[in-house]
C-alpha cells in the first residue's frame, strides 16, 4: 500500500512538471472546514482483559460505533496546467467510543469516549476536469491533547505524531471546493493500554471519512 501511494504521488508530480512549461501557473490561499466521521475498524477484536490492583477483573472494549468529530483551518492550492498541489494545516478533533466492564467486580458497565485534538498537515497531489478534482497525498498527525472521563485502573498511551494518507474527490465551482475524504493511518495510533497491573500491546489506526468546505480567498 505504501509503495502504491508514493508511486502514484511521485507519478502526479512527474506529469506536473511536463505540464507546467505548456500551461499556465495559478497560486491560491484559502480557509475550510467540515466534519469527521472516525471509527476503527474491526473495533470487535480490540478487547483486553486485565488485573485490577485489588485483584478483580476489567475488561476493555473499543466500540465500532463512528465518531462525528468536526476540523478548519487554512490551505494553499498550486495549478500547473490541470495539476494541482495543495498543503493544508488544519485543527482537528475526532475520538474513540469505548467501554469498561469489570465481570468479577460491583461496577458495572460503563462507556465513555475518548476524544482527541490533532494538528493534521496533509499535502495533496492530483488532476483538476472541468469542476471536477480527484487527488491522495500524505497526511501527518501531531496529538495535542486527549481527554475523557476517568477510569480507575485504566490508562492508554497514545504515540504523539502519526503519518497516514488522504484520497479525496470533489467539486470546484468558482472559489467554492467540496471534497470527500478518506484517511487511513499507516502508523498505529495507539501504544499500549494499562489495566491496573497488566499492560496490553496496543494498534490502533483510526480511519475516517470526511467532508470539507473550502473557500478560496486569494
């Protein structure tokens, strides 16, 4: 998957430069926004059970229930010709529904979710026709903070930068753009989870569709 995604940005930016000497060069600066739909998949196999300082069993479970979390910023948008290159910085927010149950215990079952900011910097490659544009390109992940509600016993450790990618589709009318997204980690999110005294290995990469708003400004 890796190797296709280089290779197809790496052939984008091969044919841009052929272009770029026939066609004109247009530059532009803009701000969006839009909402996340994130979940992980196959949450059903993410399930640990562990020790409890006081010698009762825990369980946790990541939920496949989606996530509606929102993102804006600001993006510039290179043309050369129909190609277009197009970095972004954007404030991102998503999350994780979860749930704790401890079987040998008094407490029940209780859900929470966990939820996360992002700075995302993602830098697309692709072809413009008419009004329409398709393009992928990479996407880093820095965490800025997480939160939730607290958990006796429990704690998650989460990796602060990832790195994934984007393949995106959509409408450009005037400076209106509307795209629809896809981002998939190729670093896992999560490190490792502590339930009380046992720790568990931890691989979660978030997936998410998105849809964006952006306006050209200059």
């Amino acid at each position: 998957m890796k190797k296709i995604i280089w290779m197809t940005i790496a052939a984008v930016c091969i044919l841009a430069v052929t272009q770029s000497y026939a066609s004109g060069i247009g530059i532009g600066i803009g701000i969006r926004g839009g909402l996340n739909f994130s979940s992980v998949p196959s949450a059903d196999d993410f399930s640990f059970i562990g020790t409890k300082t006081d010698g009762g069993l825990v369980n946790l479970e990541l939920l496949p229930d989606s996530y509606t979390g929102f993102h804006f910023g600001v993006f510039g948008r290179l043309m050369l010709g129909n190609i277009f290159f197009q970095p972004e910085l954007l404030y991102t927010e998503t999350g994780q529904k979860m749930a704790v149950n401890e079987p040998s215990g008094t407490g029940g079952t209780s859900e929470f979710t966990q939820e996360f900011s992002h700075l995302k910097i993602p830098l697309h490659a692709g072809i413009q026709f008419g009004p329409i544009h398709v393009g992928i390109g990479p996407v880093a992940s820095i965490l800025l903070d997480n939160t939730r509600e607290h958990i006796e016993n429990l704690s998650i450790n989460y990796n602060t930068a990832t790195i994934g990618y984007q393949a995106i589709a959509g409408l450009k009318f005037g400076n209106l753009m509307l795209d629809f997204r896809f981002e998939d980690n190729l670093s896992k999110f999560g490190d490792s989870v502590v339930i009380g005294n046992e720790q568990f290995e931890f691989d979660s990469r978030q997936r998410s569709y998105i849809i964006s708003l952006g306006i050209l400004v200059f």
